[in-house]
C-alpha cells in the first residue's frame, strides 16, 4: 500500500498537524518509503497467533475508592493545573470561541 | 590527587561518606566541567548549578550530623530531559513544550534526590525521544566527545536519543546521567560514548511523570561509566509505583552487593540472526571477543535461533509511532506549552497551527505513520500484524531462554557516524537499531557495556540481554566482559 499527497494530508489533518502544500509534497515519499519497508511483515505467518498486549505479565489495579487519596492528583489545585497554560483565563483554560 | 570528575558513583558515594572529600566540592568540580563544555558539546538544554550544591550541602550535613547519606550520596547527575522536574524547565528537547515548567516531580527523579543525588542539569535529546543521533533536539545537536583517530576534526553523533546523557557522562560532565530506552536510546548512545547503560525489565522503573513516547516500551535507567554504577542508580531508581498501572509490584534486588563475574555454570546465547549483512567489520570482531570473554569466565556459550529478528525493526516502527500519535495529541496548544493562534483562526486551526509549529520534522513523520496505521481500514493490516509479530519475537527469546540465561550480541551494528551522515535518510538511521530493538518489543533487561575502539579509535558496546526480571545475570555477564576488555580510554579534551 502507498500514499498520494491526498491521502497524506487527510492523516495530516486527522493527527491536526499544518502541513503546506510543499512539505507535503516531500513527505509522500518518505512516508512511502518507510511504509514499503514494514511491509514485509506481511510475509509472516501470524496463524493463530493473538497480538501482544502486554509484555510483563501484570494485572490492572484499582486505586482505592477515596477521594483526594494522592493530594497532587486529588482536587483543589487549580493554581498548579493552570500554571503553564498559554492562556488562562478567570481560572479557566482559554481557547477560541467554539460557539457562534 | 585524582581529578573528582575522574571518579565514578561507587568512588564518589564512598569518598563523601569517608571524608576524603565533601559533596559540595564534588559539586563544584563537576558544575565547572559542565559549564567549560557546554558551548562544544551542547549537552545540557538547562544547567542547574544551584541545585547540584544545594543537594550537596545536605548531604554534606546529613554526614555531619551522622545520618546515613543514601545511595547515591553526594553524587551530582545529568537529568533527561524526558524527566519533570518540579521549578526546572522539562521539554523533551522540544519546541512544544519549551518554557513548560513542571508542577510536580517524576517518580525516578525523586527517588533520585531522596537517595542523596543532586542535579547538574537537564540533559539535551533527540526530540520526544524519536531519534538515534541527537539530530533532531530542538535545542541543537549534541556533539560527541570522541573524535576518529585520523586526526579529522568531524563532528560525530553520540547516538540518541539518551545524546546528552551520554555524551555528558563519557566527557565527565556528570559521573551518572538517566537515560530512557523505548528502542535502544540507552545502549546505542552508551555504545557509541564508551559508557554503560542498562534499561530493566519493562516496568522496574516507574514510567509516571516521564514525558511519553511509546508507553508500551518507554523504560528509563541509568548511564553510567562502569558496570557496579549501573547497579548503584538503578537500584535508586527502581521500585513499585502505585501512579504507573504497568509499575511492577516486585521488591528492588540489591544488584551491587550482588554482583559477581563469576559465570561457571551460566549458559550464553549467541543468536546466528544478528550475524547480518552490513554489519561493521571490526562490530563483528569485538562480538566474537566478547565471547571468548564469557568463556573465560566460566560460561557455556551456545548457538540459538531467534528466528524473527528481521521482522522486529518494521514491527517497531509500526508499533511506537502509532503510540505515539495517541501520545502526543495531549499538545494541543490549550493545557500548557506552545500555542500558535493566526489572526481569526478557530479552535481546529489553532490545534494544527500549534503542532506544525511546535513539533520537528521527525516528530511529525511519527506522527503522520502512527496515525496512518491505526486509521480505519489499515489497523489489521499494520497495527494488529505488528503486534502479533512481537508476540512471535517475545516468544523466540521466551524459547531461547528455556536453554540459556543470557545473550550476547552487538548493542549496534556500527560504531558512532558523523554528525549530518544520516539526517537525509530516516530509514538508514532507523536501521541503526536492529540489534536493539528486539528486547524492546519483548519488554526485557538489556545492557551495553564498553568491548574496545575500532580502528578508527571509536568505542564499541556489547549488548547483554537477560530474561525478565534477571537485570543480575545481564549486570554479572556485563561485569565480566568489562573485567576482560579493561576498557580505559575516554575521549581527549578538545573542549
């Protein structure tokens, strides 16, 4: 399977990442290239074989059910959750109106 | 009086406990190193002087007032930059997140200061970690130390991502750095500086409050100048985190106290796939030194098969851009980092105006592959495959291992290129970590430690790979190898 330039700047669009028109035009190539060279996975035969979920045998915990459990994940730290954001504003993110 | 920039972890650790000399003045000497460096080699993205003395200072008070020190007391180390650091500027060498100062610290690290290290900075990177030369930081390359032997002055790449961890610790800017491996970005730079590096079993070190790349592989662990140093900080960093769901519930091994280079009885691998076309001349020399080395040692070395090895580089670069992808879409220009937002533009456009912005060109064709094969209609096809076929790699070393305890290959196929040898082509860059790879999709322990130069004067690793959990039998087999090769030589200051 191969990529066009249109169907690049639909991934480009879709991953929400800018692309102009010539650095699209040189991607298609390299994208093709990579994507010719995991190609050869294909020719393994993968019969009965279930994908890979976990590497280390490990099971999923649940934390406890309380509140605030981890005071740095818990609530009540606006200050600290907004600290770097580009633009906070009446102790909320900014963004553009989403609405019209 | 040995320079304190000569000393490694153990030395220094022993040294401030002992009073021969204190951690500030340790401090001292290695913040002079890194400051003398920076502008030729380009190592760090953000010193942190103060830091190294102010946790020097307390250790040098917890040994006044006779309070054990920690296992890393007094020794001042080189951060990744993948790593938060509460106050400090944390970027993974990129553009996004330039300025982004975190609010809180990573579990590695603060296991780090809690055993007495202190920070000499914040280490430069391949961008989010995507890279194997240090060619794609947003922040400059790092340059290596070492230079060929024929008296040319070419740049030459420290291997990546973990560039400025390895460069730093080979240039003795720092006796120890961090490093993450998600690929081999601890072994090969280690490899190509002349160091040692070991990344544990997936899951010894807690991954919460590392930047993430592919967290199914992302696995951090230290750098350092010898086998027992390794042993020293990975025993600091190591251990059970509730935060990280994939954290492995087991007690920390006393790794140093149990090393031993005594390998009577132990079974060694040599898989024939890694014999590969292409491979350096003088790469496949220093292989077969090695293992008449861990014969020396007492070990059986036999002939096994790992039959899908070709297969594991294209199910990684299947695998960990499309990890990626989902990963990195948390920088979206609103939460914290970079935003870009054109005249008029509308939410969708500041999102895309941000990440075309913020993000390298590496990074963006990760992204563009990651989200190419998990879109609809190509996810059997790329995604389900690749992770079968890391099914049958992980089940190659699982029958490996029912006959050996650990395997002996090359870390990389090459000793360190040149600076720029690669950038125009990723694949050829990618292929530099054929040899690494696979014990990254199998989640197992690894290590590179120094073999000896090639003929142009350039150091090369050897690569042992234990099964999971046994980062003492990959420590042990690495510590006889490193008894045998007695490797000495560290690049020459030019800086």
């Amino acid at each position: 399977m191969s990529v066009d330039t249109a169907t690049v700047a639909r991934i480009a669009s879709l991953a929400r990442i800018k692309v102009g028109e010539a650095e699209l035009e040189a991607m298609v190539p390299e994208l093709n290239g990579i994507l010719a060279w995991v190609e050869q996975l294909g020719e393994v035969d993968v019969t009965g074989i279930e994908p890979m979920t976990a590497v280390i045998e490990n099971h999923l915990r649940l934390r406890d059910d309380v509140i605030d459990a981890d005071p740095l994940t818990g609530g009540g730290v606006r200050e600290s959750v907004l600290a770097n954001a580009p633009a906070a504003e009446h102790g909320f993110f900014g963004v553009p109106k989403v609405i019209e | 009086m040995t320079q304190l920039t000569d000393l490694g972890v153990a030395a220094i650790r022993d040294g401030v406990a002992g009073g021969q000399f204190t951690a500030v003045e340790v401090a001292e000497a290695f913040n002079a190193n890194v400051a003398a460096a920076q502008a030729a080699l380009n190592a760090f993205i953000v010193t942190t002087p103060d830091a190294a003395i102010e946790a020097a200072r307390a250790t040098d008070a917890r040994r006044a007032a006779g309070q054990p020190l920690g296992k890393m007391g007094g020794v001042p180390i080189g951060m990744k930059d993948l790593f938060a650091t509460r106050g400090v500027q944390t970027t993974a060498a990129s553009h996004i997140l330039e300025g982004f100062k975190p609010e809180y610290e990573s579990t590695v690290s603060q296991k780090l200061w809690d055993a007495g290290a202190g920070m000499l900075g914040k280490l430069n990177m391949d961008q989010f970690a995507m890279g194997s030369s240090n060619e794609t930081s947003y922040f400059g390359n790092v340059v290596s130390p070492w230079r060929r032997s024929d008296g040319g002055n070419a740049p030459l790449a420290p291997g990546g991502s973990s560039g400025g961890s390895s460069a730093a610790v080979s240039a003795r800017l720092c006796p120890a750095a961090t490093g993450t491996d998600t690929g081999g970005s601890i072994r090969q730079p280690a490899a190509f500086t002349g160091i040692s590096g070991i990344k544990p079993t997936y899951g010894r070190c807690s991954r919460w409050g590392i930047v993430a790349f592919a967290s199914s592989l992302d696995q951090a662990g230290p750098m350092a100048r010898d086998v027992r140093d390794c042993a020293i900080m990975l025993e600091a960093m190591a251990g059970f985190d509730p935060k990280d769901a994939t954290s492995l519930n087991l007690p920390v091994p006393e790794w140093e106290a149990g090393l031993n280079a005594d390998l009577r009885g132990k079974k060694v691998g040599v898989p024939r796939e890694y014999r590969m076309d292409g491979t350096d001349a003088d790469v496949l020399a220093s292989w077969d030194q090695g293992i008449e080395w861990l014969k020396d040692a007492g070990a059986e070395v036999i002939d096994i098969s790992l039959p899908h090895t070709k297969y594991a580089l294209p199910a990684y670069y299947i695998v960990a851009p499309a990890e990626a992808s989902s990963n990195l879409a948390r920088y979206d220009g609103v939460r914290y980092g970079l935003r870009d937002l054109p005249d008029g533009a509308n939410l969708q456009e500041m999102y895309a105006a941000t990440r075309a912005a913020g993000f390298g060109a590496e990074v963006k064709r990760r992204i563009l592959i990651g989200t190419y094969v998990l879109s609809a209609g190509f996810y059997d096809a790329y995604y389900t495959q690749a992770q079968k076929v890391r099914t049958l790699i992980a089940r190659d070393f699982k029958n490996a291992f029912a006959e050996v305890d650990v395997i002996l290959a090359p870390t990389a196929p090459t000793a360190a290129f040149g600076l720029g040898d690669m950038v125009s082509d990723p694949l050829a860059m990618y292929l530099n970590d054929v040899f690494a790879v696979p014990a990254s999709l199998a989640g197992l322990p690894a290590m590179s430690v120094p073999a000896g130069l090639n003929r142009e004067g350039l150091p090369l690793g050897l690569q042992i790979v234990g099964k999971p959990f046994d980062e003492q039998g990959v420590l042990n087999a690495g510590l006889a190898i490193e008894g045998r090769a007695g490797f000495t030589a560290k690049p020459e200051r030019w800086w």
